[in-house]
C-alpha cells in the first residue's frame, strides 16, 4: 500500500512538473502560444463537464465545438491593436457571444446544466487571454493571477497534511481543513507579494492574493459538489496522477474572472 501511494506522489508530482512548464512557457510566450493552450483546456474542460452531465456523446461534441469557436473569437485579444483601441467594445461582444451560446446549447440539448457549463468554462478562459495580453503588464498579472491559485493548492494540501484539525465542509471535500484553507491563503500571500514585488504591481496585488485564495478553495469545493451530485471521484483521467482538467483548473475559475473584472474595472 505505502509502495502505491508513493508511486501515485511520483506520478502526480512528475506531471505536475511538466504542465507547469508547459504553462510557464506559454504565459511567457503569450500571443497565440498561449491563447492555444488556453483554448485546448477549456475545449477539455467542457468535454468533461457534459461527461459529468452524463449528456450524450452528440452533447459532448457539440459542447466542445461551440467552445471552440467561442475562443476562435477570442482571437481579438491577441491582437495589440485591437484590444488598445477597442477592449470596453471586445469585452461587451464577447460576455454577450458567450451568454448566447450558452442559452443555445442549454435549448438545443434540453440540459440547462451543459449551458451553465459552457458559461463556467468560457468566461474564465477568456478571462486568462484578456488578461495575459494587457499592454505593458498583461505578463505578470497572468503569472500573478495563476501562481497565487498553484500557491493555494500547494500551501492547502501541506498545511492540511501537517496540521489537520477541523473539517472545512466535510460533506463536500473531506480531506480539507480550516488548516489548510488558512495555510493556502498564507502561501498565496507570500507568493502574490514577492510576484508584485518583482513585477512592480499596484497595492491591489500586494493586499488581494490572500482574499482571493480564499476564492479559489471556494472553487475547489464548488468542483468537490458538482463531483459528488455525478458521483465521480475526478471529472476525467487526461492528467495523470492529477485527474482530469476541471481537478486542476476548479480554483483558478472564479480567481480569472475576478482579477479580469477588476482589470477592466481599473483597480489593477
């Protein structure tokens, strides 16, 4: 037994090295490097939504290409120009795009379910792109916004492991603590400072990476329930040791949308 669990941390551990390169490279790269990596996990993230929706094959695919075509017209983003001259223009076509094609498919597939789904996994995508391609900081608040996410997560799971005590909502995720939501926002703190620190950011992201770790576990619970109510252990198997995308994704959801309001709202 010992033997497997530590064959499963290697795996787990292995993996998540290579997709935080993966990662890494990508939001430094930004453009269409990243804009593709983006589009790919959110196409994944609704294919495995609509599996846990238990929706018919047919649903599936359909689901997965109408978010495709949802970040194909994400492409505007990318796109210096056309951002710095019409970013309020872009913003409203794309929250209006994506609330349309999620009253579409929820109509054409009687599931009001794989419309909600559709809005969980667009928005945050586009969030991601609209936020890694601001001119003159759009790098470091994409590293800012996903490191204080990985940052939670990994602050979570030790501080839980090491200290336990009382359950966080034992009903939705048994394994998480109020030690680990506290050490998670700790971790997320340290990390969001030294990242504004380095990138010389605002106060906003000196002071908010805490808060918003919280957000992120809010996350992470809300994904435990949606688990629970499809009765699976992990939304997908296309990570290894770590589940599916929906697993690994479930905190940096709220956290994008957020930090992209806030942008657009001229906090950051």
């Amino acid at each position: 037994m010992a033997q497997a669990k530590a064959s499963e941390l290697r795996v787990r551990v292995v993996s998540g090295i290579v997709m935080t390169a993966i990662a890494v490279a990508a939001i430094w790269t930004g453009g269409f490097a990243f804009w593709a990596l983006v589009s790919l996990l959110a196409v994944a993230m609704m294919v495995e939504w609509a599996q846990m929706a238990q929706a018919p094959r047919w649903q599936v695919a359909l689901g997965g290409l109408i978010v495709a075509a949802l970040m194909a017209s994400a492409l505007g983003f990318v796109d210096p120009a056309q951002l710095a001259a019409f970013e309020d223009r872009l913003i409203a076509q794309t929250v209006d795009l994506i609330g349309l094609a999620a009253i579409l498919l929820a109509v054409v597939s009687f599931r009001a379910r794989l419309g909600f789904g559709l809005l969980y996994v667009a928005f945050p995508a586009v969030a991601l792109i609209f936020l890694r391609e601001q001119p003159g900081f759009g790098l470091w608040i994409a590293l800012w916004t996903m490191m204080i996410v990985w940052a939670t997560d990994i602050g979570a799971y030790f501080a839980g492991r090491a200290i336990g005590g009382p359950k966080l909502a034992p009903k939705l995720s048994p394994n998480k603590t109020w030690a680990g939501l506290i050490g998670g926002a700790v971790t997320a703190a340290i990390v969001g400072a030294l990242i504004a620190w380095q990138g010389r950011m605002g106060l906003f992201c000196w002071v908010a990476a805490a808060p918003f770790a919280v957000v992120a576990q809010m996350g992470d619970l809300f994904e435990s329930w949606l688990k629970r109510r499809s009765g699976v252990k992990d939304s997908g198997t296309l990570l290894p040791g770590h589940g599916g995308v929906l697993d690994r994704l479930d905190g940096l959801v709220p956290v994008s949308v957020l930090v992209a309001a806030a942008v657009a709202g001229g906090l950051i």
